[in-house]
C-alpha cells in the first residue's frame, strides 16, 4: 500500500497522463485503482480541478460502475461468476461452498483478511464454467474441491 | 520439432501454460509456437503436433497427461487426428473465424499470410459509397443482437456531415454463454482492427474507439499489442498504406456495467458518464459520441467487414436465409457436452446444434431448457428446438437470437429460480434512467420470491404479467424491454415450476 505522499503522486501522474484524451475520467479512475488498489477520496478533489468537473459528478459516475471500490482491498480478489451459464454447471453450489469456506458473503473480505470475494456477471468462458476470476487469472471448471485447492495458499492460518 | 499451444482464455483457464512447461520438461529442444483457440472449448488445451502428415491434434491435454508418445504423434487415447476433419469443425462455415486458432494472434505476417489486409486494400481503392454499396449487397446485420442492417447505419453516417466523426466497436460482450467476441479478438485481433479501418474510411471517420469490457484482460493486451504494430505498419495512423486516409484507435475499458452494452449507455460511459441510456431519436448515426455522428457496431460486424470486402458481397450474401444473410455465430454454452464456437449460415435448428454439435448434456442428464441470446433472451423448451435460427423466425415465436449464445440447462434446472434471477439481473444493472425498468425489476423480483415460497401464487403471477407488460412497454430501452421475456417463457414453457412445492 501506498504511503501519502507516494499516492498524492500516483494520482497527480494518472490525471498528467490522461488529461487531454477525449473523455478522460474513465481511463483516470482506472490508472488510480490499477495503482492503489482503491479509488482514494483524496483524488475527487485533485481530479475535479484538473477536469473542471464537480464533486458530486465524479462521486456520480464512481458509483455507478460495481468495478471501482472506494476502500483498500485485501491481497487477493476472488471474482466468482453467477451469470447463467455458469449457473448451469453449478455456479450457485460452488457460491454457497465459497461463502462458507471464506466466512464472507459478496462484497466482504474473508475472514482472515486475505480475500475480497465479489460476484461477476460472465467471463466469457461459458462453455467451460463454473468459472472464477482470481485476481485477474481466469480459471475455468471449478468444482468445490478445485476451489479448496486454488484457495488453500491463500488463506492465512 | 514443433507443438502448437493455443493462448486464448479458455485453454489458459485449464492449464495451457503448465502445458507448455511440462512440454519444455520433457523436451526442451521443441519448438513451442502459441496459436488462438479454435473454438472446440471441450477440447482444450488441444495441442496439435507437427507431423509429415500434417498437423496431429490430442486434447484435452493437461501437464499430467501429456506423453511422449504424442510428441511422436503416435496413437493416444487424447488423439484426435487432424483437427479440420473433426465434424464439429468440418461441419462449419467459418468465414469470419476463418483464421482463429490457425494462426499466431500476435504476428502480423501471419494474418496477411491469410488474406489479412485484403480487405483494407480494396476499400482504399474504392470510392466509399461503393464501400457501403458492398456491405449493403452482402445483407450483413448487426450481430450483437439488435440485427439492424449495417450498410444503412453506415449510409446514415457517411451522408452527415460534420467535423467529426467516430467508429465505436461495441466489445462490451456482457451476455451470459457469449464468447465469440472475446476469441475473435483474442485469436485474430488485426480483423477487427481491419474491420474498423474500413468502416472509418467508408463513412469518413479518422479516429476510434474498441469499448472493451474489464472481464476481458486478455483481450485488452492483445488488441493494445495488435492496435502497435498495424501503426508501425502503416494499417493505423496516418496516411494508411500511403494514401491520404487517417484513423486513430484506441482501446477504453468498461467498468463492470452489463448496461454500457447498449449502445447509448456506451457512448455516455465514453465520454466519462454514468452509463445512463439516451432517448433515441437522435440516433447515434447523427448525434452519437459527443454529439457527432458516430458508427456503433458490434465486434463480430466489424469482424466480418474484411472478409465482405476482400471476397465480394456476393459471396458473403450466398449463405444464410431469408433476410438473415451470412453466417451466424453460435455459442454453445452451460450445461452441454461440446461447448464451443460454431459458425454456421443461417437457417439450422436449435436441435441439431445441441444434439449434432453439442452432443447433449455435460452432466449427462435430461436437457430441460435452453436460454438463446443472453439474459434477455427467452428459455426454450424441447418443443421449441426445431426453430430455425433467423432472426425473424426467433421473433415470431417470441424469442430473439440476440449475439448467439445458447445456454444448455439439465432437468435440475428451477424456472423460478432462473426468471427471479433475470429480475434481480435487471435491477442489480439497470441504469435506473427509466421507472418501468429501475422499479419493475425490483418489484418483479419481490414478487418472484414470494412466488417460490408458495405465497398467493395466482394472484402473484397476475401482479408479474403486469408488471412485465410495464417494464416491456415502457422501458427507455432492451434492458427493461427484454427482462420480460427469459420470465414469461419461464412461466409459460414450465409451468409446473412456479406451483407449490408439494405438488412438484
């Protein structure tokens, strides 16, 4: 993580590098959260200056996309998908597995502070499914027991 | 001695890559090339050897299972000769997946080796009204779902005139059991790069936009490496091939919103909005990103552009049915034995693709129900399977084929269960612009819930089809719009699924 200084200039080079691009704030929030791991409040103000856009516009857009997180993340993400296809090959029995072998339901962190479980709408490996999204790796037919022995080096004890 | 190892998501998402280290373990003099799936998903890692009889496939291999013996290319029980005899395979017509899984995704010369840039020479050479002329001839609709003919759109932006305008690829590929957008850009990357120069040039636009979806990782290393080197190549940029066009591209991520797939909400998420849906009129041919007139096509139109201009529309438009001209890419999904890509001309039914291609269910169980065209497409019953896929057949009877996925569910499956999940997918992604749609499908799921618990189910349901017939009437766009249909195909096709649990 981040110290402030360190993150002040993370964001300051983020908003630098994307300013003149049609459309700007997107790319900018991505770099912020590839960088920190989180969209900081610190950046609002920094990239309402730079931008000429209000506030409560950058807070509005923030929120409207599940994918950027306003708090820092734990080590890992664990993207569990629950679209449809996915459902069909048991998706819903592996999300009860995970839930119960994390001690965290979506949008926690498990309880021994290591893994941000979250829900995905389709990683487009539906013929191959249940599939998980582990920290950007994608990992296709996970039955239970697979899913114990993905998550067993993560966990800490 | 060489061994091909596909690279796209799937074979990775099963071991490719220890694959690749186990190969180098056993024979570390091998020469190991990485080429795109072919798109039989059940197969992969499907490795093929390079043999005096050509090149020898086994799959699905994993690092535990691979031998020597295949390296030799001798008998396997994973054995599975030579790929393009395979029925699944030999029995497609792959145009605009002609080159995926044959070549190197990366290399340049390996997709011109393949008629790659074909295309893009012949519409520098002609005028651009004779552009459009041609993908007007070829009868080529929008393949992300809405199927509108592409040669009108482009006519529209081509005759308004203004100081700029904008090719958007729509690669927001958000729909449950689609993946076709994601291998066509993970498997051939330069086509859609092709694709969107010509389009650029035919109706005068000189800069771009790939609206890639996050979920895609992949994707988005392989369109940024691709998008390099046709501008180091002279395929992007300025002065394309020395002629006086110019066309800038460049790829924005999505954010995790399943609504930035329509294309007025991805054209607000572009400009750094919320993704909120825009009325139409004005449509986005005139007023689209920031204002000016703007192309909006899917990954697999754009995909297919290439192929029309390099071959002809003529030969594009003797495939396919009616006035579904062309190929349609099926993507078999879920609960199905051979999942994978099939590209096929219009006209074949849902039964042969599931029994002929799909070889029944994973799970080896009755086939109860399929969903076509993503989470607002209708759920099929085995009485509906002889539809041929059309696009004005699939509407007749209420249902559409949307982007082609088809997701394949056993007799486990609970109706209920899945038309509640389609009303909370609606609220959890709805941009919440329009009532019908923001409240409906809160009001839609409450009331399904209570239907599964057994409570005032009569009265439950007649409250559901009013709240359908609001959402389907009233909604500013597909969202709310479609949601209605995969939750009354579930009510009506399986009915026992919604009566008390006793009595199931």
């Amino acid at each position: 993580m981040a110290d402030t200084t360190n993150m002040n200039s993370l964001i300051n080079s983020a908003i630098e590098n994307h300013r003149e691009l049609e459309g700007p704030l997107l790319p900018i929030l991505h770099k912020i959260q590839a960088d920190i791991g989180f969209i900081p409040t610190e950046c609002i103000k920094l990239i309402s200056n730079a931008l000429r856009m209000s506030a409560a516009d950058i807070e509005g857009v923030i929120s409207f996309y599940h994918h950027f997180r306003r708090t820092p993340p734990p080590a890992h993400k664990l993207e569990i998908c629950r679209a449809e296809a996915c459902q069909a090959l048991g998706a819903r029995e592996l999300e009860r597995h995970a839930m119960k072998h994390l001690k965290a339901k979506y949008h926690e962190i498990s309880a021994d502070g290591s893994v941000a479980l979250e829900p995905v709408y389709c990683l487009g490996n539906c013929a191959c499914g249940p599939n998980i999204l582990l920290d950007q790796k994608l990992i296709g037919r996970v039955s239970p027991a697979r899913f114990d022995e993905i998550i067993a080096g993560l966990l800490r004890n | 001695m060489k061994v091909y190892v596909p690279n796209d998501s799937t074979a990775l998402s099963l071991g490719a890559e220890d694959v690749v280290s186990r190969l180098r373990e056993i024979e570390p003099d091998l020469e190991i090339h990485r080429n795109g799936s072919r798109g039989l998903a059940w197969l992969e890692p499907l490795i093929e050897v390079e043999s005096h009889n050509g090149r020898i496939a086994y799959g699905p291999v994993t690092a535990e299972s691979l031998s020597k013996a295949m390296l030799q290319g001798k008998s396997h029980e994973l054995l599975l000769g030579d790929i393009e005899q395979h029925p699944y395979l030999a029995k497609q017509q792959r145009l605009t997946f002609e080159r995926i899984g044959k070549i190197d995704p990366e290399n340049l010369a390996d997709y011109q080796k393949m008629g790659g840039f074909d295309g893009l020479r012949r519409a520098i050479a002609s005028p651009p009204q004779a552009i459009v002329d041609q993908v007007k001839a070829s009868g080529l609709r929008g393949r992300g779902g809405a199927a509108f003919p592409t040669g009108r759109k482009w006519q529209t932006v081509l005759e308004t005139s203004s100081d700029k305008k904008y090719i958007v690829c729509n690669a927001d590929e958000g729909d449950s059991g689609t993946f076709a957008d994601r291998l066509l850009m993970e498997c051939d990357p330069f086509c859609l790069i092709e694709g969107m120069v010509i389009a650029a040039i035919a109706v005068g636009a000189n800069q771009g936009y790939i609206y890639l979806r996050r979920e895609y990782p992949l994707a988005l290393e392989r369109l940024q490496a691709a998008i390099d080197k046709s501008r180091k190549a002279g395929f992007l940029g300025k002065h394309i091939l020395g002629s006086d066009y110019c066309f800038e591209l460049e790829v924005r991520l999505g954010a995790d919103a399943y609504i930035c797939g329509e294309e007025t909400s991805l054209l607000e998420s572009l400009e750094g909005k919320r993704g909120l849906v825009r009325s139409k009129p004005p449509l986005p041919a005139i007023e689209g990103l920031f204002g000016r007139p703007t192309v909006v096509n899917n990954v697999l139109t754009l995909a297919t552009i290439p192929f029309i201009l390099a071959r002809g529309a003529e030969e594009y438009a003797n495939y396919g049915t009616g006035d579904s001209r062309g190929t349609i890419t099926i993507q078999l999904a879920g609960n199905i034995v051979r999942g994978g890509l099939v590209e096929l001309a219009f006209g074949t039914t849902l039964r042969e693709l599931l029994v002929e291609f799909g070889n029944g269910s994973f799970s080896g169980r009755e086939l109860k129900a399929v969903q076509v065209g993503g989470p607002l497409g209708a759920y099929l019953p085995a009485s509906k399977w002889d539809l041929p896929l059309d696009y004005e057949a699939f509407t007749a009877a209420g249902a559409m084929l949307g982007h082609g996925g088809i997701v394949a569910f056993d007799d486990t499956v609970d109706m209920a269960q899945q038309a509640e999940f389609s009303m909370e997918f609606c609220a959890l992604e709805s941009c919440g612009k329009c009532t019908p749609c923001r409240i409906g499908s809160v009001r839609g799921a409450e009331v399904l819930a209570r239907i599964r618990q057994g409570q005032q189910i009569e009265k439950g349901l007649e409250l559901l089809e009013d709240i359908c017939e609001t959402m389907e009437k009233g909604s500013l766009c597909a969202m709310g719009g479609l949601t209605p249909f995969p939750v009354r195909s579930a009510i009506n096709y399986f009915p026992e699924d919604f009566q008390p649990v006793e009595v199931k």
